[in-house]
C-alpha cells in the first residue's frame, strides 16, 4: 500500500501529465454523455439546415420549431445517450416574425444579414396552443458555440459525438493489440529457438512497413467501416507490444525465482503469466499509452484518406477532410477545431506515457535487456 501512494505521489509532481490524465478524463465523459449533452441530439449529430451553413463560432440563431407530423417515437434514457433521438422537429431559421389573423408571418434566414420573402403558416400547426405558448416553445435561440459546418450542422455536436470514435478505436485497437503482442512477444522470449525466429522473422517484416500504408492494406482487404478501423489499427500496433515483451521476459526468464517455479514442476504457461509478466507491467503500461496516442492519429489519417468510419458519422479526421479546403477562405475554424482536438488527445496520451515512464523508471529497466 505505502509503494502505491509513493508511486502516486511520485506521479502527481508530474504536472503535465496530471494535465494529460484531466484532458483524457474530461473528453471521455463528454463522449460517454454524448448526445444528452449536445446541442443537436439527433443520430450522428446530422441535423442539417444549409441556410445557416459556415456560421462563425458564437453565432446565435433564431429557429422557428414546427412539430413533425407524424412525430418520431421518444426514446428513454439510456438509447438516448447511445445511439441519439429522431428529431421530431423541423427546424427554420427565421429572421423576424409577427403573429396575425390566426397565422404566423415570418422571413426566413438565408445567411449574411439577408432574408427571405415573407411567408405565412396557420396557427394550427403549432396544435392548440396560445401564441405566448408558441412564443415560449416554438420560436427558439441557439447559440452555435463552434459555428456550423458546410450542411449547417451543429460543429460543438459533431466533435463531441467523434470523440466516441477516437477513443473508441484507441482502446479497441489497443486491446487487440496487447492480446496479440503479449503472447506472441511471451512465446518468443520465453521458449526461443524455432518459435523465436519465426515471430521475429514475422516482427521484423511487419516493423519495416509504415503504420499507415499497413493499416491501408488491412482496411482494403476488410472493407471501409467502422468495425473494419478497430481491427485494422490494432493489426497494425502489435508490433510494438510484443517487441517490448520479448525483450523483457528474456531478462527474467532466468532469474532466481523463476527457476524456482521450473523446479516446483509449474506449467510454462503459469510461469509466464503469474511470474514473468506481473513483473514487467510497468513498461507495458508506458507502451499501451504510447499506442493509445498512435491509434487516434491512425483513425484520424484513415478518416481523412476516406478508409475510416464513413459519412454521416462524425470523425475528427473525416471533418478536416471535408473542410481542409476553408483553411485558406474565412471558414479555417472548420478544419482547425477538429485539429485541435487530435492534437490535444495525442499530446495527453504522451504526457501520460512519460508519466508513465518516470513512475515505473523504465529506462533504468531497458537498459538491463
């Protein structure tokens, strides 16, 4: 318990990290609340309206709510949050209105300062209610705190519905390929010989090979998709893993205790996974962070090359992709937001990976291997 706490604490005098670990837990929380806390709460955030397209951050819109009819089933908590509601609202940007003769007289919003022919709806859409209730209820203001996109969607809504991607395929992609790294990294390193070579051989190949392009290769053999990226990254990212492995359990393979454990007749695989790597979680972890890091830039690449999750779902480098083009037009808070993002989600895994590193002292480790 007091090596805990001195670990801890050793890891808290690392005020960059501790800003990593707050930026991480933060952007997580968002993603898991996703759509009970976005503006546009629609499947995918995908609500469009094309008048109010490229609209500078902070803008604040006048929105004429006109109930669907028929109107899309409620959904209950929980298959909110996940998966998002059916709008059961048409949504119209106006510019101003008065009420008169039982009718509504509006100008729509076409974008700038100007606005469109005045138009009429009857009071009878809105169902029976009074005119201070339609004020109330039916006559909005949004505020787009990152503006809108091309199509007029809601940018705040979109990166925190793509953050579900990014993290989503950094822990997937990690997990696989830990399972893969540590196994085929333990085997190598425990056993030797002819199991040695042929996973080196197979190591040595695949490390040779850029992340990207081999992530490409895997992502055209399995199609374009969402599941697809998962498994595509994490293929890619073993490597790594089981490079560190191998060389760590073969500093330990013949220590003391080890063969203390041969001699009580103990199956290898026991050995392996009860002694050899309760010992060397320490470099993994630095490792599995480091990956964590390098998964998120590869989705973002695929994304934007258009192998990963495809359109209406929103990625953070599938946004930049669409509007890379607004960079150098008034628009470049359209790609430099979900930029950003990438950026500061990789940076945080970094600094926790050398938090990481300092706390587990994993340099004095290597430099036995």
């Amino acid at each position: 318990m007091e090596e805990n706490q001195s670990s801890w604490k050793k890891f808290k005098r690392n005020k960059f990290s501790l800003f990593g670990l707050f930026f991480i837990v933060l952007v997580s929380l968002l993603s898991v609340l996703g759509y009970l806390i976005t503006p546009d709460d629609s499947p995918m955030a995908n609500q469009m309206n094309l008048q109010l397209n490229i609209e500078k951050p902070g803008k604040t819109a006048t929105l004429l709510k006109i109930p669907k009819n028929p109107q899309p089933k409620k959904v209950n908590f929980l298959v909110k949050m996940l998966f998002g509601q059916e709008p059961r609202f048409n949504y119209i940007p106006i510019y101003d209105y008065r009420f008169g003769n039982n009718s509504i007289y509006y100008h729509e919003y076409i974008g700038g300062n100007e606005k469109g022919e005045p138009k009429k709806m009857k009071l009878l859409a809105f169902g029976n209610k009074s005119i201070t209730e339609i004020k109330q209820e039916n006559i909005i203001k949004r505020t787009y705190w990152l503006g809108t996109d091309v199509y007029g969607r809601d940018m705040l809504s979109r990166i925190i519905i793509g953050s579900r991607v990014s993290l989503m395929v950094g822990f997937v992609a990690v997990m696989i390929s830990l399972f893969l790294g540590v196994s085929l990294g333990a085997t190598a390193g425990y056993f030797g010989g002819k199991a040695d070579v042929c996973i080196s051989w197979l190591m040595n190949v695949l490390w040779s090979l850029p992340a990207l392009l081999l992530v490409i290769a895997i992502s055209f053999a399995l199609g374009k998709g969402f599941w697809q990226v998962f498994i595509a990254v994490g293929l890619s990212m073993w490597v790594e893993v089981a490079r560190l492995v191998r060389g760590q359990v073969i500093a330990l393979k013949n220590a003391q205790f080890i063969e203390a454990a041969k001699s009580l007749g103990f199956p290898n695989g026991r050995i392996i996974y009860k002694h050899i790597l309760p010992n060397i979680l320490g470099p993994i972890w630095v490792v599995t962070a480091s990956n964590f890091a390098s998964a998120i830039l590869l989705e973002a690449g695929l994304s934007f090359l258009g192998f990963g999750a495809q359109p209406p779902m929103p990625t953070w480098g599938g946004m930049i992709k669409e509007h890379y083009g607004y960079i150098i037009m008034d628009g470049a808070f359209l790609a430099v937001v979900p930029g950003l993002m990438i950026m500061l989600m990789v940076y945080s895994f970094n600094l926790i990976t050398i938090g990481l590193r300092d706390l587990y002292d994993v340099k004095s480790q290597n430099t036995n291997v």
